[in-house]
C-alpha cells in the first residue's frame, strides 16, 4: 500500500461514544468517503499509530479509494459480476471522492491493506452491537479493523482497547 499513517495528534471528537463491548464508535464525517475514512481510521489505530487528523484522514481515504478501484480491475474476472451496472463505468465512478462505497469496496479494501475488516451494526432490539459482515478473514481474524455501519449509507470507525497492538500483518504500515 502506498500510503501511511503519519503521527498525529490524537483528539477525540465529541460525538463519540462508547457503545458497550469495550467498543467506541468514533464520528467520521459523511462526505462520501466515510467507508474509506473509517477503514483508514481503523488501519492506522490497529498499526499503534494515533487517530489521523481530519485533513491527514482525507487524504489516506483517497489513496485507499485509488487502490481499491485499482484492486478492482486487478480482480476484475472475479469481481466483475457483483458490482452493478457496466465494469468499466463503476470502477471511474468509484473513483471519484464524492461517491459513496459499500459491501464490494470493503472487500476490496481487506485485500488492498491484507488485512481483515468487519463490520458492525445496531441492533435495536437487543441493544447491542451485532457483526453483520467479515471481509479478508483470509488475513487472520485477530483484532480486526472495524466499522460501524448506520443503515443509511454512513459509516463510522469503531476502536476497541485491543486497537494498537502491533501483528506482523499491521508492521506493513
């Protein structure tokens, strides 16, 4: 992956909560690039490394966002049937920073970083967070980048106290 993150200086917003399960849900902004901020967001915390700053965070969101439209046309016999519409059209759409990313992004975001991602969603009647999707569980199923998913396309980045400790995997960054 060409990018890194870079030390920072760690500050906490104020939106952000603690949802039980040792997990805080950190406010990611919605701008069209929260999937790939809050995956950011979570490689850079799972590596050691502090919380990027907003503007650092932007950035590593749209180096991730050209590596994953990039991974896409690396794996485009396998990954040409799941994304809606013309192959070609979704992948320069996909490029552009204002457009948002879903389920096929997550997975191509797993094998950019080599890395596992899940994902996490509320669920109201048990009050409680439940996973809802694993991606790259081919790279280990220890503690995971994780991200939080509100139902409505946003998606913010979850820590948990295990966020920061170093595996051979994470040294990469």
């Amino acid at each position: 992956m060409p990018f890194r993150c870079l030390k920072s200086q760690f500050s906490m917003r104020r939106s952000d909560i603690s949802l039980g399960n040792d997990l805080q849900s950190i406010w990611i902004p919605g701008d069209g690039r929260c999937l790939f901020r809050s995956v950011v967001h979570g490689a850079c915390l799972r590596s050691g490394k502090p919380s990027p700053n907003e503007s650092h965070e932007k950035e590593l969101a749209d180096e991730l966002r050209s590596a994953v439209a990039d991974e896409f046309i690396k794996r485009r016999a396998d990954s040409e049937w799941f994304v809606e519409g013309d192959f070609d059209s979704y992948v320069a759409k996909m490029r552009q920073p204002h457009v948002w990313g879903g389920e096929p992004e997550l997975l191509m975001s797993s094998y950019v970083l080599q890395l596992p991602i899940t994902v996490h969603m509320w669920d109201k009647k048990k009050n409680s967070l439940k996973v809802i999707a694993e991606y790259g569980q081919e790279y280990g199923k220890e503690n995971p980048i994780r991200v939080l998913y509100h139902g409505y396309g946003h998606y913010d980045a979850l820590q948990s106290p295990s966020d920061g400790l170093q595996t051979k995997l994470s040294k990469r960054w």
